[in-house]
C-alpha cells in the first residue's frame, strides 16, 4: 500500500519536475537549430546543427559577452558595497549607543517601503542630473544601501551571546577589531546568504538599465536580450534561444551551487 | 547586555555612507515623485504647469486608466492565486518521505532564480503562433491553435502563466519549510481518528498553514505589481489593444515614450501606497504569528 | 648639430597636421541591419576628404531608442551634433527647442541648393517654410507581390491591384487557386493607416493637418477612416489578410510574404534592396506596384516617410559649421544615388533623380521604380503633406489599439469614434504644455 502511494507520489514528482523544465529544455533545444529546422513543421524535438554558429551570434554579433560582462561587475559592485555598508551600519546600530539611535534605524527600515520601481522617474531626473547616464555609477550607486541587509545583520549581531563578546571587550579590543576579528567570521554564513541573493538580484535586473543606459557598449545582459530581436532580418529564434540560455545560466549556476546559502538568504530576507 | 562603544564619531562614520545613498537616492527621489505627480511636466522636462490632483483624476476616472486597474487586478489574482495553489500543491508532493526528495525540491524551485527577461523571451517563443510548441501541442491534441498574442484575453493569459511558472518555486521554499514545522502529533492524532487525507490536509494542515498563506498573499502580491515588468516588454508590449498594460508598465510607458513624466509620478505615488498598505498588514501579520507561536 | 634641428624643425612641420585639432561631429542614427555599415563608410569617405573634421557615426536602435538616447544625452548635456528623428517626431523635435533649424545655419557661398530637394519631400520637411532638418532617408509604402504565385493564380502578373476591390478580388483569387493560404500582409502600424488617409486626400488632423496653425483636433472617426477600417476588417475575416499578431512587426510581415503565406505585402519601400536578395533566394519573381487606395476616391498619393537629420544647439560655431558641411555633403547628389542604391530610400535631391535616369537606372531596377513613381504622382495637398503632432507616439498608440480592438470584433464606428476622443484629449494636454 505505502509501496503504490510512493509510486504514484514519485511520478506526479516527475511529471511535475518535467512540466517545469520543460519550457528550458524546450529553449535549449531549440537553440541549436536553424531557422530552418525551427520553421518546420511538424518541430523538431532534436539537437539541430547550428548549436555553435547560434552561440557565437548571441555572443559575438549581439555582443552578449561583453554585456555579461557589465552584468557581471555591477553585480559584484553592488554585493560587495551593500554587504560592506549593510555590515558597518548594523555595527553603529548594535554595537554603538548615540543620541536618536532608534530613528536612525527606523528611517533606515522605511526604505524597505521604497522599492525602485515606484521612483523610476525622479530617479532618472537625478541620476541624469549627476551626469551618470550611460555608466556604472546610475547602475550601482543608487543599490548600495540597503535595509534588508542592515536589518539581517542587525539581527545576526542581537543573536551573538554576550559572553563572546564580554570576553573580547576585556581585552580591550577597540570597534575596528572586535568588528574584524570577532564579528566578521561569525557573521560568513549571513554574508553568503546575502551575497548569493544580492548577486541574482542584480543579475536579473531590467527595468533601470533599460531607462538609464542607451549606450550599448554600457548595456547590461538582461537589456541585451531584448536587443538580439533587432535588425531587417527576420528574428532568428535559435540565437535568441541560445542568448537566453547563455544569459540564464551565471543567475541558474549560482543558485544550485549556492543553493544553501540561496535558500537561507532568502528565508531570512523575507521574515523581516 | 550588548557591548557598547561610546564614540558618537565613529558611530557617525559607520553609519554616513548609508544614509547618504538612502537619503539621495530613496528618500529624495521618492518626495520628488510626489511633487511630481501634481505637475503636468513636458518633453525633456522643458515646462512644468502645476495641476493639482489632474493627474490624479486622469488615472481614477479616463477609461483607458480604468482598463489598466482592471489589467493589473486581473494579473495579480490570477497570478498569485495560482502560483500560491501550485506552490502549496508541488510543496505538499515534495514533503513526502521519498527517496531524492532533496532533488525533487531542487528541481522545482529552480526557475525562481532566472531572470525575468530570459523567462519572458522563452514564452514568448513557446507561444509564438508561428513555431511555438504550445500550438502544435494544442493542435495535435485538441486541435486547436489559438492566437496567443492577437487576443487580449490569451495575452494576458500567457503574462500570467509565464510568472506562474517563473514564481512558483518562490511559493514552494516557504510552504515546504511550514509544512515540516507543523506538529506532528495533530496529524496523528487525526490519522488515528480516521480521518482521509483529504480530510487531514482541508481541516488541520490548510488552517495551520494559515500565517504561512497570508505572508505568502502579501509578498506575491508585491511582487506581482513589479516583475512582471520585463515579461510585459518582451512578450506583448502592453498590447493587444492596452490588453495586458499593468501599473507598471504605463508608468513605464507615460513616462519614458509619452514623456509624460507627471501622470508616469501619479501612479507611482498609487503604487507606492498600496505597497505601504500592504507592507504595513504584512508586519501587523508577523507580529500576530510570532505570539501565536 | 645645425642638421639636426632642421631635422627635428621638419619632422615637427609634418606632424602638426596630426596634431592640430579634428572638429568632432557625432552622429546618431537608427539605420541597422547592412546601413550600418554603409552609413559608415559614407563617413570615412567624407573624413578623408575633409581632413580637419572627424564625424564619428553611431547606430542607436530603433527611431525611439534613438531619441531616447539623445534625449539622456542633452540631460547630460553631451548631446551628439547630429540627431536622427523619424518624420512623426518633426512637431516634437520643433517643440523641444533643442534643435536649430538647419536653414539658419546656411551661409552665403554654401552650395545647399535647398530647391533641389524632390517635392514631396521637401514638402514634408519644410515647417512655416523653413527647413528645420535635412532630408534624408525617405520612403513610401509600396505593394510587394510575388509574379509567380501570382501567375498560379491565374492572375496577371504586370497588372497589381490598385484598390480596396481589386485587393480583395485578386486576395479571393490566391486562395481560391491554392496558390497562397493568405492574399495580403501587411505589418500593424498606424503609418500605413497614415498613408491611407493621405492618398484618399483625407486630413489627420484640422488646421490643415497642423501645417497652417497647431492642431487642436484629431479626426480618427471620418468617413475615409471608417473605408480603412470596414475593409481590413472584411479581410481579416474573410481570412484574406493576415498579420503576425505583434504590432508594428515589420519582420513579421516580410517572413509571410517571403515564405509565401501571404501573396502581397504592403510595407517601405526602404526594404527594397532586402526584398529583391530575398525573392532570389526564394526563387519567385517579385513585382511591386503603388499602394492600393480606397474605391471611389482619386489617388492622391502617398506622404513621405523616414526620418531627417537634425542639429541640436549648444555646440561651437567651428562645430556647428563642420556639422553643417557634413550634412550637406552627406545629403549631396551624388550620395543621394549612393544610399538610394545601398538601400532603396528614394534618392531626395532632383539632381539625384536625373542621374539615376541617365544611367538607365530605374529601368534596370523596375522594383526601385514604383516607389519613386509613387512619389512623382504625388498630389502636393495637405493630406499628403502629413500631419504635424506633438503626441504622435501616442497617437500611433491609440490607433493600433483600436485596429486590433477592431479585428477581435469591436464595433467599427464605436471604438474610431472613442479613439477620436482619446487622441483630442491627448492633444490638448500636449498642447497645454507648449504653450
């Protein structure tokens, strides 16, 4: 009896985990075809023969590496700048004690009502204002605070037993070291967490880039995309499939590998 | 007793870098939207008219605006609803004690992590009329092929399935963690009760999940106002005729191809409220969790 | 030690040249595909030439994408000497106050030869009598149409339809024979519902198309709109027209032509020079012939589309005359016959149009010929001067929606008449931000 329901349970699993990769390895398939093979009819539900030629488009001629490229370093900009002042500002509200403390941290916490997307035009006024249009700085400044950050380190911190700390107090340890040396390894499992999610994040963005850029070399990966539908020619679908694989796979490769970290990270974003 | 530091200054220094950014490019821009949204603003922002609440009246009475809130509420319970019922489906099948249950859930969370616009550009192939999968498996099976992107109806239906399909995984991580929080000897105490499975699930699982559905309603719901940004521009453009043209993308729209910046700020300014209202429930929610448990 | 400073005094003389300044022009276009790089190498040609003047050109995307970028760019105040704008974006580009107009910046012993310019064109580009911009890329739309498939049909293949009937009558023909599923294609954009008004010599809008004073009203719901309408309807459900489903889908309707879905195409005559490769490499013979134009009404031709050059202020004298050089070198007869070639936009200067004659050219390349006989035809009246409209963008917006709301069913007169009122309401708050 338990042998049947095991049965039935593994296949509604598969059935399930085939529905929904099947949207993927549909877009991996036909990534390897040419326009040919992807026009026939009825479609054909095999590797084609242009898998190489349709990657190096994407790559080459829609200049998909060089915007991964810029992807890629706003993305470890951003992480690595949100982690820092997510760490020191957690730090000053824990650790510190000043006048108005308690506001500074709701003013800081408001922002989580303040998503991008509600600003986009005034942001845009301002960011152009600064003369940042078309570079780094409009794709990276504006994310480099961060509530949610502050708010997990916050959190992490008020959880560290006192005696740990009491002990390092007695030494004698001044802020920058008891940060450094105490705080900052206990907090790694926070800090992955947080860099894995902050990093698809960025990864993934669309809407900014496509306002604040317009010079294509500048561009980032997920605006890229939408660029490989240009020109006279007819939309060739196996290189925007092959575009789309190669730009889903960084965002894809670090959730399995660091799906840990993702799953924590996330889980501890969304309980504030 | 937490150790405490007495240097204000430092404290101060710690803490600049990030309430400049906040400040500059939070807090500053989101008032100037609201300032914004009572001006009619021209091209390239070469003339400013204040209006009043104009534009506000233009996005709670024209009809092209009330078309778009019927849009955006259809997107969002048709989206969330469903990705919440798959997510709690696929997260109950996963709970179960089998072999690779690991995987399993591996597999179904996965899309989570892709990027909106490779989510949006491989619907858009799939549904295409011309190539796409889904009509030759339509036409083979029912024999049917209908014009995904031609009807408004079938347009916003692809919108929605395309998040659904993207979002789900979010739904399965939170439901799958209270799952295997939930008291095991109530269950039990059930099983041996006799009660069906079905009867198990609707009368204690479901109720005990409750904290769990309500969070989730909140959190998708913010998210069904946002991301579904890109799949819009990829896939439909808004169209056909305004068919699938959602808050966000008429900010989008208003602002950056009418240039028309003050109604683009009117319904931010909406936006942004309903999200404090939400978000506001949401803490009242978590705070009546905590002291439930 | 005598020699040596000769020596050094020399080399120094010869390098100067290098090192004196290059006036820096840039330009920003939206020409892609195989434009590119001809736009480029038209460039490169002229740096040569003119030694002290370096233009630099650069492809930006789309027409919006083009002025989207341009319009960051003057927010930042670098904006590129020389703008690409597409004929619908005159009134704004006039509005912005961003430009100057081009004619102002012509000095005596410029050889501009602004009444070279062919009529049509020049009578689009010219606002209160000025040329704001230069002319340069212009086409009209033209009816592509497969010979062979035509010759299955048993139609003749010299003789294309030229009305609303005769595009139904020879559509029924096609598909009766099996020699296409589909009659006709064209791709859903409100240019061509445009040019249809234009060639029944009805106006888009009063004040004589916003020619003699700004318009203050849309006419989207007259009689000429509603022939438009009722007859793409017809089609589309008599399944004798059919689209990609996506709007504005340029590509879309050149694949269903090319792969024979659809017998005719209406689109720019700018794909000529694609259309032809693309007919070879299919193996039919493609014929081309005007736009069809509503029973009952004379053909009064068709308004010039494409886009002009505008220069944007803020820049030194020294680069606003090495822009101007360039624009009327660029523009000049004998690139004219060079892009005309490399493309199919119709060459815009007379001068052009007489040496492409000498050489036999249009006989040659008939294809090439009926778009530019198209535009001899046509009538110089308001309704094919075009529409001057600040909110253009969204008007071609209001427009498609309601096609689309027309083929999914709606009633034809309702929803012109409901895209009437919301294209009036849209002027006016354009308007009122002019003013």
């Amino acid at each position: 009896m338990r042998k049947t329901k095991h049965l039935f349970t593994h296949l509604a699993l598969v059935i399930v985990v085939s529905v929904v990769a099947a949207p993927v390895i549909m877009a991996i398939l036909f990534s390897t075809q040419t326009p040919a093979q992807i026009y026939s009819y009825p479609p054909k539900f095999t590797f084609g023969t242009a898998m190489l030629e349709n990657y190096a488009s994407a790559w080459n001629q829609f200049h998909l590496g060089k915007y991964m490229l810029n992807s890629f370093i706003i993305a470890v900009a951003v992480t690595t700048g949100k982690t820092i002042l997510a760490f020191t500002s957690a730090l000053a509200l824990v650790y510190f004690r000043f006048p108005l403390r308690s506001w500074v941290f709701i003013f800081i916490l408001l922002t989580l009502m303040m998503p991008t997307e509600i600003m986009i035009v005034s942001l845009f006024e301002i960011v152009t204002g600064l003369g940042w249009g078309d570079s780094y700085a409009a794709l990276i400044v504006p994310f480099l605070a961060s509530a949610t950050g502050t708010f997990l380190f916050r959190q992490h911190f008020l959880q560290i037993p006192s005696s740990l700390l009491d002990a390092a107090r007695i030494d004698g340890a001044g802020p920058i070291r008891f940060a450094w040396s105490i705080l900052l390894p206990m907090s790694s499992n926070v800090i992955a967490a947080l860099t894995v999610i902050q990093f698809v994040y960025m990864w993934n963005q669309y809407l900014w880039p496509l306002i604040v850029i317009h010079d294509s070399s500048m561009q980032v990966v997920q605006v890229g995309l939408r660029m490989v539908f240009g020109g006279q020619d007819a939309t060739n679908w196996g290189i925007v499939m092959a575009g789309a694989i190669i730009t889903l796979m960084p965002a894809l490769v670090t959730f399995m590998l660091l799906q840990e970290q993702f799953s924590r990270g996330f889980a501890l974003s969304q309980e504030k | 007793m937490q150790p405490v530091f007495k240097r204000h200054g430092t404290a101060f220094l710690l803490l600049l870098p990030t309430l400049v950014i906040l400040i500059f490019f939070l807090y500053l821009p989101t008032i100037q939207t609201f300032i914004m949204s009572l001006y009619q603003v021209g091209f390239l922002g070469l003339s400013k008219m204040f209006v009043g609440v104009e534009n506000y009246q233009i996005i709670f009475t024209e009809p092209e605006y009330r078309d778009i809130m019927v849009n955006t509420l259809v997107f969002v319970l048709g989206s969330v609803s469903l990705s919440m019922a798959l997510g709690l489906a696929f997260a109950v099948l996963a709970n179960e004690k089998v072999t690779g249950a690991r995987y399993y859930r591996l597999l179904l969370i996965w899309p989570y992590a892709l990027p909106p616009a490779v989510a949006g550009v491989i619907f858009l192939f799939l549904f295409s009329a011309q190539v796409g999968i889904i009509n030759y498996f339509l036409g083979l099976i029912f024999g049917i092929t209908p014009d995904w992107l031609a009807d408004p109806e079938l347009a916003m239906t692809v919108v929605i399935l395309s998040t659904v399909w993207k979002n789900v995984g979010y739904n399965v991580v939170f439901y799958l963690a209270a799952l295997q929080n939930l008291p095991g000897d109530v269950l039990e105490a059930a099983t041996i009760d006799g009660a069906t499975g079905w009867q198990r699930f609707w009368r204690i699982t479901f109720p005990l999940l409750s904290p769990m559905t309500f969070f989730l309603l909140i959190m998708n719901t913010i998210a069904a106002f946002f991301d579904v940004f890109a799949f819009i521009d990829l896939i439909t453009k808004g169209g056909p005729s305004n068919g699938t043209t959602v808050f966000i993308y008429a900010i989008y729209r208003d602002g950056f191809e009418y240039f028309k910046s003050g109604l683009a700020a009117a319904q931010s300014v909406f936006l942004f409220l309903l999200v404090v209202v939400l978000t506001v429930l949401k803490f009242r929610l978590q705070k009546k969790v905590h002291y439930a448990n | 030690m005598k020699r040596f400073v000769v020596a050094l005094f020399a080399v120094l003389i010869m390098a100067t040249p290098a090192l004196a300044e290059k006036t820096k022009v840039s330009f920003w276009h939206a020409m892609g595909g195989d434009r590119i790089t001809l736009i480029k190498e038209m460039c490169d040609d002229f740096n040569k030439a003119h030694p002290d003047i370096e233009v630099t050109p650069e492809y930006k995307g789309s027409y919006r994408d083009t002025l989207n970028a341009s319009i960051l760019a003057f927010k930042q105040g670098k904006a590129p000497n020389i703008v690409h704008i597409f004929e619908v974006g005159s009134q704004l580009a006039v509005d912005a106050g961003i430009f100057m107009p081009f004619e102002d910046t012509i000095k005596p012993g410029d050889d501009a030869k602004l009444d070279d310019f062919v009529d049509g064109v020049a009578n689009y580009y010219r606002i209160g009598g000025k040329f704001y911009s230069v002319p340069f890329n212009s086409s009209n739309p033209v009816l592509y149409y497969n010979k062979t498939l035509f010759k299955k049909a048993g139609l003749d293949p010299e003789n294309p339809p030229k009305t609303f009937n005769e595009v139904i009558a020879a559509s029924e023909k096609l598909k009766a024979s099996g020699a296409a599923p589909y009659g006709i294609t064209w791709p859903l954009h409100c240019w061509f519902v445009e040019q249809w008004m234009g060639n029944q010599g009805a106006l888009l809008a009063n004040n004589e198309n916003g020619r003699a004073a700004r318009a203050t009203d849309i006419l989207l719901d007259s009689e000429p709109m509603l022939k438009i309408m009722t007859w793409w309807k017809k089609m589309y459900d008599d399944k004798l027209f059919v689209y990609s489903g996506k709007v504005e889908d340029w590509d879309g309707a050149n694949n269903l032509f090319i792969s024979g879905q659809a017998a005719m195409l209406i689109t720019s005559t700018s794909d000529i020079t694609f259309m032809q490769k693309a007919a070879e490499e299919n193996h039919f013979e493609l014929g081309t012939g005007f736009l069809p134009v509503a029973d009952g009404s004379e053909n009064f031709g068709t308004i010039v589309g494409g886009a002009s050059l505008w220069m944007t202020k803020g820049h030194s004298d020294k680069a606003n005359d090495a822009t101007k050089d360039f624009l009327l070198w660029f523009t000049n007869t004998a690139n004219e016959v060079r892009w005309h070639k490399g493309t199919g936009y119709f060459p815009v200067r007379k001068s052009a149009v007489t040496e492409l004659e000498k050489e036999n050219w249009f006989e040659k390349n008939p294809a090439y010929a009926a778009a530019f006989k198209q535009l001899m035809a046509t009538k110089p009246v308001r309704s094919t001067q075009g529409a001057m409209l600040g909110m253009f963008p969204e008007l071609r917006n209001i427009v498609t929606d309601a096609v689309q709301s027309i083929l999914n069913g709606a009633d034809i007169k309702a929803t012109m008449k409901d895209a009437d009122a919301r294209a009036d309401k849209a002027l006016e708050r354009y308007n009122r931000s002019v003013k």
